[in-house]
C-alpha cells in the first residue's frame, strides 16, 4: 500500500461530482451551515481579542518558514532531545513504513489492542486498517472519531470529524454499534448532547483503564528540549498519553519547532483559530519518559510520506506550515456547502486542496487545486498566514501543465484559450467577434441567461449560468455615443480627451 | 539506505536552495507582538476567565483555604479525596471525606472509585483561565487528577502569570505538564459545548488572594 492510497480515498469521484452529490443532500447541508457558521463567530471573536493578532501570525508564519529552511538540522536535534529523556525515535519515509514500526512496537508489547488520540498523521497513512490486518485492534477515543468509527464512515472535517452527523444519527450509530465494540449504550439514550457524551464516557472508560498500548499524533514538538505536545478538549489525550505503559507518537516530520519558547506563540494562535477558544481544556506536554508518572515507554516515528517533495517546491513547501486548525475550512464558502467528503481525502478543504494534491502528487488529485473560488477567505483565517490561493493557482498551472505533457492533441480549453489570445489581442478581431457573440448568444439564451450547452462547451456550462452577451458591445456603444461633435466636446478638465 | 537516512537525505534534498552559508537562525523572526494582553488586574481577570470556561472560582484570603476546600468538597459530596505528596498540611481539613494518599502508589481502579483531588498548582495564566500543572509536589502523578470526577485546585495569587508567553517561560520543560481549562468538554456534536466527557467533569479553582 502506497502513502497515496491512504492521502486520497480511492475509488472516490472528483470533486465536481462529489460536489454535485454532496450539494443535493439538504441535511448535510444544513448541518454544516450551522456548524461552521457557529464557530466562525467564535473565532472571529476571540481573535479580535488580541490587538496583535497580525503580528502573531506573521510570527508564526515566520518561526514555520524558518524552520523549514533548515528542517534536517532541526530533526536531527529533536532526536537527540528526545532519545537523551529516554524517547527511542523512528523514521517512516512513507506510510507503509510507519505502519510497519507501528505495528512491530505493538506486537512487542504482546498486546493485541491500542488506545488512540485523535491524530490526522495515523488517519494519513491508514494505521487502524494496517493495525487490524495484524490483528491488532485500534479503538478511538475523541468523540467525533467514535462516531466516524462506530459509524463506519469517514472523517469530513480536521478538527470535528463527524460534523456531517446530527445528534439522532449519532443516537442510532451509538444504540447499534457500541454493544460490537464493548459497554453497549445505555438503555433509553437520548438524542442530547450531554447524554450521548455521557455514554462515549462510559463506553470508554473500561478501554482506558485496561489500554497497555496508546498511539497518538502530536501538535508540536521543539527540538531544543524533546519536548511533545498533544493539544485537545476532552481528556482523552490525557488518558492516552498517562494510563499505558507504551505510547507511540505519530508525527509529520514537519511539525518540529525549533525550541520549546516557541510554544508561546502556536499555544495562542492555535486554540483560537481551531475551536474558538482562548485556550482548550486540556494541553499535554512531555518529554521521554518520566520516573514513576506516565508510559515507561515513548516511542516518536517521524513520517516523511510526501513531506519532503511539498518541501522541494518553494511556492507549495508554504502549506507544511499548517497546524490542522481547520480555521480555513470554517470560512470556505466551497466547503460550507460541499462538506469534506467531496475532496475524497484525510485532509478535505482549502488546506486539503493544497496540501492533499502535494503529498500524494498533483495527477493522483488533480481536481482538488481547482475545488475553490480563490476567494481568500482561507487565507485571511490562517493562523500562520498559508497563502492557499497563490498555491492553488501554482498547483492548477501545474495541472494544466501535466494534462498538456500527457495528451497528444491539446485540450479544447486550450485550444479556446489559443484561440481568445488571437482575438484580445486585435480591435478589429475583438469587434467581430462581439457582434457574432451577441447575435449567438442572445438567439441561446432564455430569461437573459445562458445554460448548459452541449459538446466542447458542455463542462464549463454545466456548472455555470453565462449572462447573454450585451446587444452592443461597450466599445461600439463608446463609438456611436461618444464621438465627439463639436457640441459637446469636453471642456472641464478631468474630462478632457485628446484626440 | 535505513528510513532515516532516506528521510533525511529527501529533506537535504528539497532544500538544495537554501544557501550553504545561512544559519538555522538567520531567517528572521519579528518581535511585534505583545508580551501580554492582561490589564492591571491580573488576579481578577484569571478568576473571570476561568469561571467563563465553567471553573468554578471563588477567591480567598490564604487562610480561608483549607474551608473553601472543605466547601467545595461538601458541595459535590465527596466520600473520598486524593491528596498528592507535597500538598500543604492542613489543606484538605476533616470531614465527610477518607483521605486518600498516593504513598505507595495508588492503583488505576482506586483512582477511578475516588471522588476528588486536591492539588496546588505549577502557574496560572490570566488571559486564558488556564492552570498549568507540573506535577511536582502537591500535584502529583499525572493521572491522579485525571481519574476523580473533581479536580479541586489552589492557586496562590503570586502564581498567576499574565499571559501564555510568561507562562511558559516559567515551566521547566523536563517535567511533564498539563494545562487544564476548564473542565472537559466536547463540541464534536453539532458543536453545541458539552462540559465533562473523560477527564473530570468538576473543576474548582481556590484562589488566595494574598500570596
């Protein structure tokens, strides 16, 4: 199994057709208006509590682009950190390889079940299916990732990965599934909140006490000291990364920092661009293993898996930055409708559509770069300042670029695009052009409108409605109402025209 | 090749164009932001923003604490309370309440049937509301505040630091930490915020208020 078989769900559509599925479904819908719109506010809220708050992000952005820069040098500290508090620490170019060190520490342990922590790196590389094809049982413990396992399904959002699901589906996944997996739900479960997190609590808790083996992800870790940091809100992290006797650490080798007072910075940016929040419940931070107090065991794997080609092209490397707060799903206008589902990857939203097509390379989701408006939102929103449009717009010409290598004729798109230069770029061309266009275009169009047209036009216009093209052209109505007379040639000053 | 070589020469790879001669420091690293965003009051605004995060909060002169503990204990029931190596003598007074010492270790099940923990705290941070535990003397073990439903916490004034980059500034990064705010919660469920789901579902903070 390839890392991009994992990245990218295989056997999914693009993202035009999953869109089209995604947009028609009114309950998803609904749930996800009402769910980002909620925490848009939060966030915008809280962020407006920092009068620096450009000043932390371009921070951020900077400490990111700095360590970047010299990411072996940093690497190679962060090992010696974490081996010298007593950690052992692995290296997985791809995710075949990462699970296989999984798995092996696993099977050491004689154990044939794991606790996890919420971690976007595992769901990455398909650790849980690589794990049970070993026999080995992987059990979430963030509520969201509950449901999406309970429910067999799939994450849709970084941060809330079943916010697809509404409190009765929940109830019935619950009410169906947790007596398969351990404690049954409790007789007459309601559909609130509170309760179906109170039989989340229940349903894990035995898991907890027993679990000898925890695997998790990590938000940060500085080099300087070896130090880990897990930042969460429900006390499962804490669970994972205190009951066990063993712990392993999935990380992306790119979310190292250089030093521990560096946390101060991503410690303020980040709950507040994820959950709206100042601060989350719960930040576990620790360093190897301690005496008497936690796993006796601490295992870090960092993982390459297309981490290193995103860092070779300068214009894409900007999307390693991201800390999966998922701020910029939250405020995408594409996302708020579609949901995560449609971008057929872990990571969905503009930071999937950016992040997604370089990991795995853009052929293998090549309808990702172009899953977005280029409003800007994402990028205003981001915590560390990931200019996505500029890197969707890089990824599309790079699209483009490979379709043309791979095709012998060129495509109609480009073909129409050769075509509209020869006309831009002559008055006499652009004129006759118009006068068909509007003849054409007004003998097509119904209410003022243009809409889906067959053949080479046929997947432009069927996601769009073109307004018929004017009677006149601009410039031919310039030309009849404008030539000046000697009457009514401009006298004031701003408006004199030389001729 | 092994994994890390194959990693580490991908990396040196992808970063052929950075110039030999730059430094790991040299790109630069702006100091435009502010130290803090606590105002005068940083005592009150720590109680604000806690009790905002559903802490319970009341603030004490030192001498009144071992009765704010008595009353915050009273006031969930408590039959049996953890109190970690270190602690004050006399915080935790008598009462309805065994006391539960972690001398030898306590075991994961015993922790799990106790009702409540009593701790000090390593520093707070104002801005956020948020208790950061180092589990040294008087906090104990890590799960020892993680399995009792309440987790009651003492918080001498002169331990609350400003902001978050304070804050960190103080912690010893050897140790292991947690930072705590507010009790649990969950918003995985149509984002509606649900106080409690595995770590305690009471958090009482007792601040004294002259050191």
């Amino acid at each position: 199994m390839s890392g991009a078989d994992n990245v990218v769900w295989l056997g999914t559509p693009a993202f035009p057709e999953a869109a089209r599925t995604a947009l028609a479904d009114t309950r998803l819908r609904a749930n996800l208006r009402r769910a980002t719109g909620t925490i848009r506010d939060k966030r915008l809220a809280v962020a407006a509590e920092l009068e620096d708050w450009e000043d932390l992000r371009e921070t951020a952005a900077q400490v990111k682009r700095r360590t970047l820069r010299h990411l072996d040098h940093h690497l190679l500290r962060l090992e010696k950190s974490v081996s010298a508090a007593g950690g052992v620490v692995h290296w997985a170019a791809d995710a075949a390889e990462a699970n296989r060190i999984v798995t092996a520490l696993v099977r050491a342990t004689g154990e044939e079940e794991v606790v996890k922590v919420k971690s976007m790196a595992t769901q990455e590389i398909g650790l849980n299916e690589a794990l049970a094809d070993a026999g080995i049982r992987a059990y979430e413990t963030d509520l969201a990732e509950l449901i999406v396992q309970l429910g067999g399904d799939r994450p849709s959002h970084i941060l809330v990965p079943a916010i697809h699901r509404g409190r009765s589906e929940i109830r019935e996944i619950f009410r169906r599934e947790m007596g398969e997996w351990g404690r049954p739900a409790p007789e007459g479960l309601t559909d609130e909140p509170r309760d179906l997190a109170e039989a989340a609590r229940l349903h894990l808790r035995e898991k907890f006490l027993r679990a000898k083996v925890a695997v998790s992800g990590a938000n940060f870790a500085a080099a300087d000291t070896g130090t880990v940091v897990v930042v969460e809100s429900e006390g499962n992290g804490r669970m994972c990364l205190t009951l066990p006797e063993t712990l392993i650490t999935v990380m992306g080798i790119e979310k190292v920092l250089p030093s521990f007072a560096d946390l101060e910075v991503f410690l303020q940016l980040l709950p507040r661009s994820s959950t709206g929040e100042r601060m989350n419940p719960y930040t576990s931070l620790w360093t190897g293993v301690s005496e008497g107090d936690g796993p006796r065991n601490f295992h870090l794997v960092l993982l390459d898996n297309g981490r290193s080609v995103t860092l070779a092209d300068e214009v894409g490397r900007q999307a390693l930055a991201c800390i999966r707060c998922s701020a910029c799903l939250n405020v995408c206008p594409v996302y708020e409708r579609t949901g995560g589902h449609a971008y057929g990857s872990v990571y969905p939203g503009p930071i999937g559509a950016v992040l997604t097509p370089q990991l795995v390379g853009v052929k293998n989701a090549a309808s990702l770069p172009f899953a977005s408006t280029l409003c800007g939102a994402c990028y205003d929103a981001c915590p560390v300042k990931i200019d996505i449009p500029e890197v969707l717009v890089h990824l599309r010409a790079e699209a483009v670029e490979a379709k043309r290598r791979d095709r012998l004729l060129p495509t109609p798109e480009a073909l129409a695009m050769k075509a509209a230069g020869a006309v831009l770029s002559s008055p006499r061309r652009l004129a006759a052009v118009q006068r068909l266009a509007a003849l054409g275009g007004r003998l097509i169009a119904r209410d003022g409108r243009i809409g889906a047209l067959p053949g080479p036009f046929a997947r432009w216009s069927g996601t769009r409605d073109t307004p018929a093209p004017a009677r006149e052209s601009l410039r031919a109505w310039w030309r009849r109402t404008r030539t000046p007379t000697s009457e009514d040639r401009p006298t004031t000053t701003e408006g004199k025209v030389r001729r | 090749m092994n994994g890390r070589e194959t990693v580490l020469s991908a990396v040196r790879a992808a970063l052929s164009g950075v110039p030999g001669s730059e430094d790991p420091d040299d790109t630069p690293v702006s100091s435009g932001r502010r130290a803090d965003h606590a105002g005068p009051d940083v005592v009150g605004l720590f109680a604000e923003r806690a009790a905002e995060y559903r802490a319970r909060v009341v603030r004490v002169p030192a001498s009144g604490a071992a009765a704010a503990v008595a009353r915050a204990l009273a006031r969930t029931g408590a039959r049996s309370v953890v109190v970690p190596p270190g602690l004050p003598e006399g915080l935790v007074p008598e009462g309805e309440w065994s006391l539960l010492t972690d001398v030898p270790p306590l075991s994961v099940g015993q922790l799990d049937a106790a009702d409540a923990v009593v701790t000090t705290v390593a520093v707070a941070i104002a801005v956020t509301g948020t208790v950061i535990l180092d589990h040294g003397p008087g906090q104990g073990r890590r799960v020892l505040t993680l399995l009792p439903d309440q987790h009651i916490c003492v918080v001498r004034a002169d331990r609350i630091a400003p902001d978050v980059p304070e804050a960190m500034g103080l912690l010893d990064p050897d140790q292991p930490l947690t930072l705590i705010s507010g009790p649990s919660a969950t918003s995985d469920i149509e984002l509606d915020r649900v106080e409690g789901v595995h770590g305690p579902r009471t958090l009482d903070i007792v601040v004294l208020e002259d050191g």
